[in-house]
C-alpha cells in the first residue's frame, strides 16, 4: 500500500504549484504529468485538478519513478535525426542536418583523441624542445666567434639534439619526414644560405605546429560546447537536459584548471614524448572523467534542481 | 542538510565548479591588468628562452605566462631559478596579494574539486540506490 501524507490547501494554492513545490517538477518537466496522475489517484475525490480550495486536505506520496532502461549504447551511434531539425526541413539541407546530427550525438569520439592529439603535440612542441633546437644556432654561433673549440662545438651540439632525439622518440620520423635529427637540425654550408637557416625553418615549422595544435584545442572545446547546446536543445527530458548541462560545464572548466596547471609546469621542463602523451591523456582523461562524475552525482544527489532554466542555458539552447 | 548527506557534497562540488568558472574569468582580468613594465623589463631573454616567448604570446597561451608571472609575483622565492625574484617590486601590492590568491586557489580548487567529485562518484558506485 502506498505511503502518504496529508497536505493542507493554501490561499493561492494550485495543483501545479503545490507539485512544483513539494516534488520540484514544472509543468514543463517530463515528469509532471506521472505526478500529477499519482496524485489524482491518491484524491479520488478531486473532480477537477484546475479546481482546489483552500482548506481541501490532499494526499501526497512518493511518486513511483519509471524505470530508466539503459540500452548499451553502440561505439558509435548511427546518426539519427533529433527532435529539433525533424520539422520543415528542405530536401536539399538534409545532409547537413544529418552532419549536425552526427556530430551532435557523436561529439565526444571526435573531441577525446582531437584533445589528446592536440594536447600532446602542443606539450611536445612546447618551448623547452623547440629551444633545443635553437641552441645548436647558439653554439654555433659560440664556435665561429672562437669562445669554444671544435671538439667542444661537435660535442654540445650532440648532446642538445641527442637530448631533442630522446624527447620526440618515435615522433621523430613524423616531424623530419624520413630523416633524423641529426640529419635535419645541420649548418648549413654553401648554397648562399645562412648558417643557421635549416635550424630556422624547422624551429618555425614546429612552432607552427604548437600554434596549430593551440588553435585546435580552442576549436575542439567550441565543438563540445556546440555539441552539447545542440543535445540540450534536442533532448525533450529536464533531467537529461541537466545531465548534459552539469557534464559539459565540470569537463569545460575543471579541464582548463588543469589546461592552466600544466603550462605552469611545462614552461621550464623540456619534456619527452612519452610524458607529452601521458600529460594530453591525462587532462583529457581528468577532465573527461570529471564531467562523468559530475553527470552521476546529479542524478543521484541533485536532480530536484533545474540548473538548465536558473542559468538560463535553457533559452540559449533552444 | 546534513554534511554527510551526498546532497550537500552535490551542492559543494557545484560551488567549486562555479569557483572555477569565476576563477577563470578572474585569471582573464588579470591578464590584461597585469603591469606593462612587469612583460616589458621580463618577459625577455634571458629570463625566457625565445621560443617560450614566442608560445606564450597571444591567445590562449599568453593567459599561462600570466599565471606563471602571477606565481612569481605572489610568491618571489619561485622565480629564483630563472632569475625573477625581483619581478614583485615592479608590482603594485594589491595586484601582488591578488596574485598570491589566485594561484592559491588554482592548487586547492583543482585537486579539491577532483577530490569530491571522485568521492561522490565511488559512492554511488558502491552504494547504489
């Protein structure tokens, strides 16, 4: 038999206050109408629900929740078109609305390895290897003006690329094409072009590289967040819409926190490959797991709060 | 509510998560009231390689060489390695006092937020509903 409690009907009192109030559905929420057939079925004797007055004791219970069926979501979701772009769309933008539907549904496949990939090139490329490089101008330059021997000379400029070597690892072949380090990172002799111009091109080859990986990072974060606007505004449910709310915005932040934690770190220590992948896996990996946790913890501990319409996402997200 | 109710720590972790956002925001205020002569006397060689200074100019980048210069403002002992301990005196002290709580805050919201947020989620792991 179900449990209940009695409830006095105020002044100003309606059945849909007095749920929003004792349950914190609206009349919007997807829940609403089970909470209001459980109470119709509780007050046999309301007739009407627009009808109450003040003074009528109702019965209130817990309203028995549906069963969430939770399907195993495929690796990766066939697109399927959502709710808001299945209305007068022309023949000739369905492609495009099936691209958008994709990456909608299809975002986080894209945004984890373009992360990682991104991060751990620009951790690789950061300014302590690339300076590497520019070292061996500098040592040069120390040995034509006679301040080092050569013996000295050949046995910097091999320790500083051996130490570059041993930071890009297997990276080495992507960034020098078939050649080696050692090959590529060389005065330059004869040809009419300066001593130091095959160190240049590739110190600005890489640079350009970190500032490609920078913007990408920037791109991937707009394309989680278009993503996820687009699955509130397609997602019929209040709930879900806070789900994804809560899940964006703790990855979005927490991942930039750490995005800020690591360039401290990474400012003075030239790092390897490895360490690179592990750091780009690692924030990815954290800021990832936060949204996770996040998007848990509100469904079992927050839920009776609508974040989506306090912050006013909902009307963005339409 | 009681603080051991996983509803408080929901309600801990949402504010942390908002601290973030404000922080965020907070770091990008600073960025662009941080001291002229501060970039213009430092942020040079020797004390940063010409890489680094080409990596940490403009967006978004530009935004962690004002953290880093933020850590050596508040905290001067940090900057010893490369040289930046005097960096502070070109400082007004309030940006200084600032600094030294924004980086504080860095620390302690990340790995506190990281934290409750693990914490609740290997309790509803372990204590299903």
């Amino acid at each position: 038999m179900d449990t209940y409690f009695e409830y006095h009907v105020k002044n100003g009192d309606s059945l849909s206050a007095i749920i929003f109030k004792m349950f914190g559905y609206a009349s919007s929420d997807s829940r609403y109408a089970g909470a209001l057939a459980h109470i119709m079925s509780l007050n046999p004797q309301i007739k009407d629900p627009n009808r109450i007055v003040a003074g009528d004791m109702l019965r209130l219970g817990v309203i028995p929740q549906a069963k969430r069926v939770v399907k195993p979501s495929p690796i990766i979701s066939p697109p399927k078109s959502p709710a808001f772009i299945t209305k007068n769309v022309a023949r000739e933008d369905l492609d495009n609305y099936w691209a958008l539907s994709w990456l909608e549904q299809n975002a986080n496949f894209l945004t984890i390895p373009g992360g990682i990939a991104a991060g751990a090139t620009g951790n690789l490329m950061s300014p302590g290897n690339i300076s590497l490089l520019k070292e061996v101008g500098d040592i040069y330059a120390e040995y034509k003006n006679g301040k080092i021997t050569k013996g000295q000379y050949d046995y910097r400029r091999a320790s500083v690329l051996n130490r570059f070597k041993r930071n890009v690892g297997p990276m080495e072949k992507v960034l020098f094409g078939n050649n080696t380090t050692h090959q590529s990172i060389r005065i330059a002799r004869g040809g009419g072009l300066p001593a130091t111009a095959h160190i240049a091109r590739h110190s600005g080859r890489l640079n350009n590289l970190a500032k490609v990986s920078k913007a990408g990072g920037v791109v991937l974060i707009g394309v989680g967040l278009t993503a996820s606007c687009m699955q509130i505004a397609s997602t019929a449910s209040s709930e879900e819409k806070n789900e994804i709310f809560v899940e964006t915005i703790a990855s979005t932040t927490t991942g930039l926190v750490a995005g800020l934690a690591i360039g401290v770190f990474l400012v003075s220590n030239p790092i390897g490959w490895g360490t690179a992948l592990v750091l780009a896996t690692g924030s990815a990996a954290v800021s990832y797991g936060m949204g996770k946790a996040a998007r848990v913890s509100y469904d079992r501990f927050g839920n009776k709060v609508d974040l989506v319409s306090g912050t006013g996402v909902g009307k963005i997200c339409q | 509510m009681s603080v051991m109710s996983g509803e408080f720590w929901f309600v801990v972790l949402m504010l942390l998560i908002a601290a973030e956002a404000v922080l965020i925001v907070t770091v990008l205020v600073m960025h662009f009231l941080m001291p002229r002569i501060v970039l213009e006397q430092y942020f040079k060689p020797p004390y940063f390689r010409a890489g680094e200074c080409e990596m940490f100019t403009g967006f978004p980048f530009a935004i962690m060489r004002t953290v880093m210069f933020m850590r050596v403002l508040g905290f001067p002992k940090s900057g010893q390695k490369r040289g930046l301990a005097e960096v502070y005196k070109l400082a007004p002290r309030w940006y200084r006092n600032i600094s030294k709580v924004i980086v504080f805050l860095i620390v302690f919201l990340l790995a506190s937020t990281l934290l409750v947020a693990l914490g609740l989620y290997l309790y509803t792991v372990i204590f299903p509903e």
